[in-house]
C-alpha cells in the first residue's frame, strides 16, 4: 500500500502519459502504477542516487513480476534521462529548494518535461515563488494530514501565463487559498501558535527588537485569511 504522500501524488498524475519519478527510494511508486492499465504502454523511469534503495526497488519488481515495465537508473535529478523519454515528473519528499535545483538543472536537457508533480517538505514560499517567476505555472494544490503532519502537493505545467502573487499568497498556497480547502483553517492556526512561539521567544530575548513587528504582521495576516476561510 502506498503512503499518503504518494498515493496522493498517483491520483493527480496524467494517465498515458509517461513519467519519471525522481528520488524513487525502494521504486513504490514505479510499482504501483506499472500495475494500472493507464501506464500499460507507457514509460516508467525511477531514479535515485543511492544504490541501496534501487536494489530494493528491483526485488520490490520482480515479486510482482514488474522488473520489465520499469526502468531504475542510478543518478541525481533528472541527469539520467535520455531526450523525449517522459512528459511528467515526480519529485516527493524532499526540500523546496533542492526541487529547485533538481528543476533548474534538469529543464535544459529535457524540455519535453511539461508537468511537474511535487510534495515539498518545506520552503514552500520559496519553491512557489520560483516556479511562476521561471515560466511554470501552478495549476493545482491540495494539502493533506496525515500521522501529526501537514502534506502539501503542487502540479506545475510549464509555459502558462505568469501571475502575479503576493509572497503571503504564495507562502499559503494560491490554489489552496482559491478553492478554499477545509485543512487550511487548521494548518493557518498551527503556524499562528508557531509564530507566536517565535514572537515570545524574541520578547524575552531582546524586547522591542525589529523582527517582532514583522512577526506580529504576519500573525495579523494568517488570523485575517482565516477569517476569511471560515465565511
């Protein structure tokens, strides 16, 4: 069975499309869709640079009799994919800014990559913004709870308009903020008692020190679109 992150990730993917899954681990999700008939004729690359995981994710393959409908290269980002291989991409559970660099790096070499699949850990903002200032658009969001944990999943489409956001925007996440997701409420009063824990700890440290104006805006801020969230 898959884990929430990837599961999730596997319901937004383009059918008969192919697709690369970069940072693979143990192949689970090359496994799962090699199994489904969107995928039957279609290429499925896992990539890793480690080579430990990627011989669990062949013996993962060849249980199910899989190992000829997956291909597992050993490699960093998208270095070990040929030209034309896969329309789609997979980059889970890794940080918004080495998603950057995996992106950044890769795009060069493989402009046929059109639609990003992504599940940042963290440095949203910084993964958001990067995205629609470098001609990737965000086209859809959803965030999920799971085990004490907020997920968030992003599809990005390259060569769609740019927009406009603000970094509040984007920090929260514009297509979830659009389509008013139920988490949010919950998700923006988690990060208000954290930034209050940030705001107290610099009260007692330095009193009247700069930052804690820019903390108090920002709390300011996440109470108001909660408000707004809850009409």
């Amino acid at each position: 069975m898959l884990p929430l992150r990837l599961a999730q990730i596997k319901k937004m993917l383009l059918p008969y499309r192919g697709v690369a899954d970069i940072g693979t681990d143990h192949a689970l999700l090359p496994l799962e869709l090699a199994q489904h008939p969107f995928w039957e004729e279609q290429k499925i690359i896992g990539i890793d640079p480690a080579p430990d995981p990627l011989e669990q994710g062949w013996k993962n393959l060849r249980q199910k009799g899989l190992e000829k409908r997956v291909e597992l290269r050993q490699g960093w980002g998208f270095d070990p994919l040929r030209p034309r291989e896969v329309e789609q991409a997979v980059i889970a559970g890794l940080g918004g800014r080495k998603i950057v660099s995996i992106v950044d790096r890769g795009r060069e070499k493989n402009p046929e990559i059109k639609h990003l699949f992504l599940q940042p850990q963290r440095d949203l903002l910084f993964l958001r913004r990067w995205l629609v200032q470098n001609g990737w658009a965000i086209v859809t969001e959803s965030i999920q709870w799971e085990k004490g944990h907020y997920y968030f999943f992003i599809r990005a489409d390259w060569g769609c308009e740019e927009r406009n956001y603000q970094d509040w925007e984007l920090e929260i996440g514009p297509q979830l903020l659009e389509k008013k997701s139920p988490l949010l409420v919950d998700y923006l009063e988690e990060k208000v008692q954290e930034f209050n824990g940030i705001l107290q700890k610099i009260g007692d440290k330095r009193p009247g020190h700069p930052r804690e104006k820019y903390w108090e805006e920002k709390i300011r801020l996440f109470k108001g679109v909660q408000k707004w969230l809850l009409r």
